[in-house]
C-alpha cells in the first residue's frame, strides 16, 4: 500500500511552471531548458549497468544527505516560544535543493536543517509539509527527512530518518527529547556525553531504524591529531553502543567552494583539510585507518552542507555539483539506506569518476565494499583485488574534462579493539601499490587494475583512492580552486582469515 502521505500525486507530470512558483531561485537557473536534461556529468552518472553476486539490478546512485534549506533559520528567544525565522543562515527551498540535485545528477538526497529552541515543532509543522510537496514536485529524487542533529557533546551529525508513515514524528521524538539546542529555556544536561548515548541507545531500539553520521569532524580541531568538539573516544563510545545506526562520518566536508571566495576550504579554520578530506580521513594510518583496524564497520560519506551558493557569496555547491555518495543500491528509500548502513559506498569530487568497484577473491569466493572475504589458512590464502572505474566522458559542472593521475591501494590490518579509546592511528596501515595509466587496462568504458597480496595470513581491510593531481599524499589546502583538487576514496573491502 502507498504511503499517501508521499507518493500519491508524483507520477503525475509537473509543469515548469510549478516548479518555479515554489522553488524560486534555483528553478530560474534551470528552467531555461527541460529539467531532464541534464549536465553531461549528471547523464554519466545514471549508469544503469548491474553488478553481479544477487545483487537484484542495483546501481550506484549518486546522493547527498548533508543539505540545508530555509528552515535552517533564526530564533527570537525574546518570545516565549520563541520566534523562528526562515532564511537566516540557509536560503533556499526544500524544493529547489531537489531541482538542482536532480539537475546535477543525484537521484537521492536529504534535508538537514539546523536545530534550535522548539525546532522540532518547526520541522513538524512547517518544513516537513514542504518536504511532502517537494517529492511531488521533483519524485525523481528520492528525498530522505532528518535533520543536522545538534548532537550531545558533539558537532553535528546527520540524523536520518527512513521512509515511512511516521517518520515526522519520529523525527519530531528524536529531537524534542534529545537535541542539545532544542530545548527552551535552555538545559546543560542536554549538552553532555551520557546524553548522547541515551539517544543512541534510544534509536538502536527503534522499530524504523534511523542512521548518524558525523558531520565536519575535524572543524573545530587546532592542529594534526589535536581535536576539537568530536574525539576518537566518543566514536568508539558510540559505534559501541549502536554499530547499526552510528556507521560513519564525512570523508569530505561540504563547503568545498570556500577558496572561490577567498574562504577555506570546508571551512576549516584552524586546522586544513587535505585535498578536500577531512584530516581524519586524508591522513593514511590515521583515525580512519585505526577504527578500521579494530574491525568496526565505520564508513566515509561526501557532503555538500549547502547553505548558499557560492556565486552569492556562500563557500557552497549545490548538490552534486562538485561532491557525491554513491551508494550501490536500487532507487528505493529502503535500499539506499541500507547501502549507507552496510558500506555500499564509494565518495568522489568533481566528477573524476562516475563509477568504481574494489573487489578481493579468494579460495572463489568475492566480497566487495563494505563485505568480507574470508579465507582458510589451511590453503594457499593470497587475495586478488580488483578495481574497476570508469571516467567521466564528458564534462564536469565546471566545464572540465578531469583526468585520473594515479590510484593507490591502502591495506591495514585488523588486530581488534584498541585498550586505548583516544587512539588515532593504525601503524600497519600502508599504501602497498600506486598505479598510473601504464598499469591500468581498459574493458569497454571502465579501466581495470589487477594487483594480488601474497600470503595473507592475518585479517586486514583494503581501500582505495585516486586523483587528478600529482601529490603523493594530499596536501594541506590552502585557497587553490577545489576543481583543481579531485579526489576519490573507495569504502574498506575485509579480508577474514580463519
């Protein structure tokens, strides 16, 4: 049965001039031509070709779920309750984030508005029925409700809801009882790690389960391995207490057009992020690498957080425009989220590849991103991994045809859980091999790199990434154009040897 609350009314065609009647501004940018046809980027990220292993015809499907619309507004707490105001830090509809993630290739996406005192009784009555319009208007993106969750004790996260009857008030109970700015008067027990932890424990028992992801992990950080609001401890503490919901953080921040306004890349401030990724992601045998090494199922997403474009002044893309998650899923709300849950998922930035697949064989078994391979020792245990991507063929959102320089592959071991909870960094975590277009093999649109680790005798994940520059390891960003800076970054493939 259909949920009415969504679906009913989407396959009916809506006129241009609907959409531009409710989306102001980012419909004018696009409504010169049909909404279908869509940049040459866009166009090479529907690829439609299965992959195999009872897969069931998914694809990768290019999303966001770090999103801000007008409901990211303002509060006059000079009134009880206080006064919201849309517009304040984010300036765009719901629906106009829809139209430009569509026109930039995204099939899903997701709203996260800033919280704030009784934002929870905003999102429920006012953003959310715009939410209900927008997938009208725009029902070929699938669009997630959420939010960018004050979380306790930390930096936002995003909290994500899954597609159902109820997932208003859901959202509406998450936030009233445990966002950290939501309450009114204000309350310091909200603020607090014990906090955080009761949420988590109170999302784990959910029947719809929802998912957190980190957001701008390392923003408030002051230098390499010297952190801010988020810590390597209150990552492991979570992911403890809920594996299945808190999966992961963003590899690549959003705010990624800073540097074309003189402002820094992601907006970090005090400590950079290196090519665009998050030091926390960018450093190899750093945090990233030393959850990883304990086993733990922790994945890495690419974001665009925008607020307001960056030809209007903001430091923002729109969505798709310059960073995208892909996630190996059908185009149904259920699946997509389950790719985000299991670490079907690959991250990339300005359009350098527009698909990728990292797969380790042995003893003829496969696994793939975020699957594990397990092997016998009993018998020879050397692994073949494999990877497949495939450039863009035409031109990205700023009109260049980006070209990828190397792609390295990244093994670390698995030894399990760290007695030290604020430890960053795994030792054994190295790039084995870097590969150049001498090494990589063209069959039909995708290039294939073939490469075997030899006598595996311990448990370990592999990764990859890629890019168009020339730097060994990605370097500190400073106010170079981002378009001159692509990355991708591959989620952990594991190998199990019993």
């Amino acid at each position: 049965m259909k949920d009415k609350n969504v679906e009913d009314g989407a396959a009916s065609g809506v006129s241009r001039r609907q959409l531009v009647k409710y989306a102001g501004v980012g419909a004018t940018f696009v409504a010169a031509s049909p909404l279908a046809a869509a940049s040459p980027a866009a166009a090479d990220a529907g690829d439609d070709r299965r992959h195999g292993g009872g897969s069931r015809g998914r694809v990768w499907r290019a999303g966001d779920h770090h999103v801000h619309s007008e409901y990211s507004g303002s509060f006059d707490t000079s009134t009880n309750p206080p006064t919201f105001h849309k517009g304040a830090d984010a300036v765009y509809p719901i629906v106009t984030n829809a139209i430009m993630a569509k026109h930039f290739g995204l099939t899903w996406a997701m709203c996260t508005d800033h919280g704030g005192p009784t934002h929870s009784k905003v999102n429920l009555e006012q953003a959310y029925p715009d939410l209900l319009l927008s997938r009208q208007l725009v029902p070929d993106v699938l669009q997630f409700w959420g939010m960018e969750f004050d979380a306790p004790a930390l930096d936002h996260h995003t909290l994500m809801i899954p597609h159902h009857k109820d997932e208003a008030q859901q959202l509406y109970e998450l936030e009233s009882r445990f966002a950290k700015r939501d309450a009114f008067p204000t309350d310091p027990g909200r603020d607090t790690e014990a906090k955080m932890i009761e949420f988590l424990k109170t999302a784990k028992d959910m029947r719809n389960k929802p998912l957190v992801i980190a957001h701008h992990t390392s923003r408030s950080a002051t230098g390499l391995g010297v952190y801010g609001q988020d810590t390597p401890r209150e990552f492991r503490n979570g992911n403890n207490v809920a594996p299945d919901i808190y999966v992961g953080f963003e590899g690549a921040p959003g705010h990624q057009a800073g540097p074309l306004n003189a402002k820094a890349r992601g907006g970090y401030g005090n400590y950079p992020t290196h090519g665009g990724f998050d030091q926390m992601t960018a450093r190899v045998g750093g945090l990233w690498d030393a959850l990883l090494g304990e086993g733990r199922r922790w994945w890495i997403t690419a974001t665009s957080d925008s607020h307001v474009h960056w030809t209007r002044g903001g430091s923002d893309f729109w969505p798709g425009e310059y960073s995208k998650t892909y996630v190996l899923a059908r185009q149904d709300y259920a699946d997509i989220m389950d790719g985000l849950r299991g670490g079907r998922i690959w991250v990339g930035t300005g359009d350098l590849i527009t698909s990728l697949d990292l797969t380790a064989s042995g003893q003829r078994r496969s696994a793939a991103m975020g699957e594990t391979l397990t092997v016998s020792r009993r018998s020879r245990t050397d692994v073949d991994i494999e990877i497949r991507f495939r450039p863009l063929a035409g031109r990205n959102a700023n009109g260049d045809h980006p070209e990828v320089r190397r792609v390295d592959l990244i093994v670390g071991q698995v030894t399990g859980p760290s007695a030290d909870l604020d430890s960053d960094t795994n030792p054994t975590t190295k790039v084995v091999a870097r590969f150049g277009p001498r090494d990589w093999r063209r069959q039909g649109h995708e290039y294939v790199i073939r490469y075997t680790l030899r006598n595996v005798e311990t448990d370990l994940y592999a990764r990859v990434r890629g890019t168009s520059t020339d730097e060994a390891e990605p370097l500190a960003d400073g106010l170079e154009s981002p378009w001159d800076d692509l990355w991708f970054y591959s989620n952990p493939v594991f190998v199990q040897v019993r």
